[in-house]
C-alpha cells in the first residue's frame, strides 16, 4: 500500500497540485495497478521470447524514394494552409 506521502511525492514530481481527496483517490488507484503488476510478475516467463510487436511480425518497410511530377506537387503544397513560392510555409521552429 503506498502512503499518503508516497502519493505526494508522485504528484510533486508530475507537478500536480492534488486535494487530499484526490490523494486519497488516486493513492486507492496507483495501489491497484502496482498490485495487478505484482501478480502479473509472478507470471513464469521462462522460455518466452521477449517481443517488439504483439503480432510478432516486423512492421518496417524499406524506403523507397518516388518522384512526383509537376501536377502532384501543385496539388500537395495546394493543401497546405499558407505557402510561399511554391513551398508550404511553416512556424518557424528553433
């Protein structure tokens, strides 16, 4: 069971600022979930292949690079919402 203050420093290091009911609330709630990842530790794994992806399928594809002509360009930058000189214009980003 994690205590009230085990609860506080949780929400101080998300930077949120709890009532003591959504202390109590939320420390009812985090307690259930650590409970329910305990019981799935005790779960035997041994043998079981660690896995990237549920379907155990590789979901990558090679790049493959494709010219457009001129109309499909067009009408790409067309959709953008501002453009400059035939290129999409974007909020600058530092």
């Amino acid at each position: 069971m994690l205590t009230k203050k085990d609860i506080q420093h949780i929400a101080d290091l998300a930077r949120l600022d709890l009532t003591e009911e959504e202390l109590d609330k939320y420390g009812e709630q985090l307690t259930r979930i650590l409970g329910y990842i305990d019981q799935l530790q005790e779960v035997n794994t041994d043998g079981v292949e660690p896995a990237a992806a549920a379907t155990g399928e590789n979901v990558w594809r090679e790049d493959e690079v494709s010219e457009w002509d001129e109309g499909e360009v067009k009408e790409a930058v067309g959709e953008a919402p501002e453009t400059e000189e035939g290129q999409v214009k974007v909020k600058r980003v530092l």
